[in-house]
C-alpha cells in the first residue's frame, strides 16, 4: 500500500474528496495511489488534501533496481 492510499484511508476520505480538494479527477488520484508519489512537486501538489501531514511524508522511498550495476 502507498502511503498516499494509506493517508487517504487514514482520514476517511474518498477519492473524489481528495481529488476536490488538490483540482484533479478522482481517477488521476488513484493512479497516484497505485504508482506512488515519486517527486517533490506531486507530494506537495497532495499534501494540501491532508492537513498536518507534511510532503515529504507522502514521498515514496526509492526503488531499488535488480538490473545491472
């Protein structure tokens, strides 16, 4: 689980509450619930949907690849 989709079940919201609130559609919110939020400017963009949580704490850790080094 994301830790957007973890917020937004966290605060009772639904999907179209949150998407109200940043101005986007309810279904560009779940693709960012599905993928996770991997920039600065989409956590601060998301953070405005839940007060008293910081940006940084929607940022997803960073993926590791098991491609080649």
């Amino acid at each position: 689980m994301t830790r957007l989709r973890h917020y937004r079940l966290k605060t009772n919201q639904k999907l179209r509450e949150v998407a109200a609130k940043i101005g986007l559609t309810p279904a560009t919110v779940h693709d960012a619930e599905v993928r996770g939020i991997l920039t600065p400017r989409l956590a601060v963009k998301y953070a405005a949907a839940f007060p008293g949580i910081t940006w940084q704490e929607l940022l997803e850790p960073p993926r590791t690849c098991a491609g080649k080094q």
